[in-house]
C-alpha cells in the first residue's frame, strides 16, 4: 500500500441483536480504525429533543433540531478505552441515550428524513479519512456507497430473540422468550417495510449470518476482509 492511499471503510449494517455493536467496537481496535456508531448520533437527537421539550412526533420540530445540533457542533463520539464516549454540548450522555424511553425516541427521530439528511453530511465527513468502521442501518445504501467492505450482519430472528432474552433476564426483567421473539419479529417488519432508508442489505453487500459463529471468527472474518481490501 502506497502511504497516501487511503485506509479502507467498513460499512457494517444490520438488525438489532445481531451482535453488530461489539462487533464494530472489536473490529476497530484491532484495525486501530475510528469508530463511528451512527446509532448513537440518533439517540443524542432523540435526547436533545426530549431535554428542549420538542415532541418526537413533531417532525418540524424534531428536524429543526437536528440541524442546529449539527450546525453547532453539538454531538460528538470521542473514542474511549471500552468504545465511544458519547457528548452532547461536551457533557457525558453515553448512558442516558441507551434509556428504554430514549430508544423508543431515537426510533421515532430516525424516520424523519430531515434528521437524516441533517445527520448525513455529519456521517460522510467522519469517513473522509478512510480507516473506519461505521455500524448503522444504512451505511452501505446511503451514507458510505462506496465502502470498500460493506457486511450486513445478521442472525436469525431466533438468535437474536435468545440473545435479547438473556439480556432481559440479566437485567432482572422476565419476559417470556415467546413474547421476546414476536418483538424481534415485529420489528423486523417494521424495519424491513418503512419508506425511508429500510433495513435492507446494499446490493453488493456480503450477508453474514452469525447464528451459529462466535464473537471471535465473526471479528476475524471481518479484519481479514479488511485486510484484503488493503487494510
Ligand atoms: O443501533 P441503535 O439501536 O443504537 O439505533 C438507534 C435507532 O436509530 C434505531 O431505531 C435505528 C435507528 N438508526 C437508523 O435509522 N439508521 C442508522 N444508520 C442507525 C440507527
């Protein structure tokens, strides 16, 4: 590799509870690639709204929003020692955006195609350097196109309920796994049918499906196709 070609761009896109996050966060330390959870970019203006007493069903409102955020600068993804220290006007918002309610609030904000285009050019100068990995939901289809790998990572509605339901569990809540596997199959369809940006796998991404891999062959499948692009 010549020293001013540029480092390659990891679009890994991908249902919840696919195992995406740790994933990315995994891939891009043994890269020592930037990091960019678009997702969290989402929840910080779903926050901002909420902490401005802007509705998330007012999409005006909502979309207003997200471009003074960006336009000032407001919401930043600082790499720490176990991923990304979110900051929303430089103060610490990591975990608050992670809230149940504020989930339900980065999903509602996401489907409003002002906060998505405001989002859009914030994404793209993020990659300008090459050496990325960036998650989401539409990084091989729209924001990065030109990727120079592009996963979709997913795994069976089955997995993934399993997996959200010992999370569930863990966390002291009981749920029944049925219960757990119609929301992962709701959501899906939800995801998969809405009018902007669906959950679909860019055209010339490759599916990896990860049901029955573990964490560690996943990340290595991914760094050696990172490797081959020239990385
Ligand atoms: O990946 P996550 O759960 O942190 O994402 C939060 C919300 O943002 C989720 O409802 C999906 C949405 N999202 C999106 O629409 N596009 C992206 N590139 C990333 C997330």
């Amino acid at each position: 590799m010549s020293p001013t070609a540029r480092r390659p761009v990891i679009a890994l896109d991908g249902p919840a509870g696919a195992g995406k996050s740790t994933v990315a966060r995994r891939v891009a330390a043994a890269l020592g690639y930037v990091l960019v959870d678009t997702g969290a970019l989402y929840r910080a203006v779903a926050l901002a709204c909420a902490r401005a007493g802007v509705s998330w069903d007012d999409p005006d409102g909502v979309g207003a929003q997200a471009e003074a955020l960006v336009a000032r600068g407001a919401i930043a993804l600082v790499p720490a020692p176990d991923g990304l220290r979110v900051e929303l006007d430089r103060a610490d918002v990591t975990r608050e955006i992670r809230s149940p309610e504020n989930s339900l609030g980065a999903s509602r904000v996401s489907a409003v195609p002002r906060v998505r285009a405001a989002l859009l050019e914030m994404q793209r100068a993020s990659l300008r350097g090459g050496g990325a990995v960036m998650e989401g939901r539409d990084i091989g289809t729209v924001v990065a196109p030109d990727a120079e790998v592009k996963l979709f990572v997913t795994a069976s509605p089955e997995v993934r309920a399993r997996r959200r339901h010992d999370e569930l569990v863990a966390r002291g809540e009981r749920p029944s796994y049925e219960d757990t596997l119609r929301d992962v199959l709701a959501r899906d369809r939800a995801d998969e049918s809405r009018a902007i940006a669906p959950l679909v796998p860019a055209a010339d991404a490759e599916v990896l499906d990860t049901s029955s891999m573990s964490l560690d062959e996943v990340v290595d499948a991914i760094v050696a196709r990172a490797r081959a692009a020239g990385g």
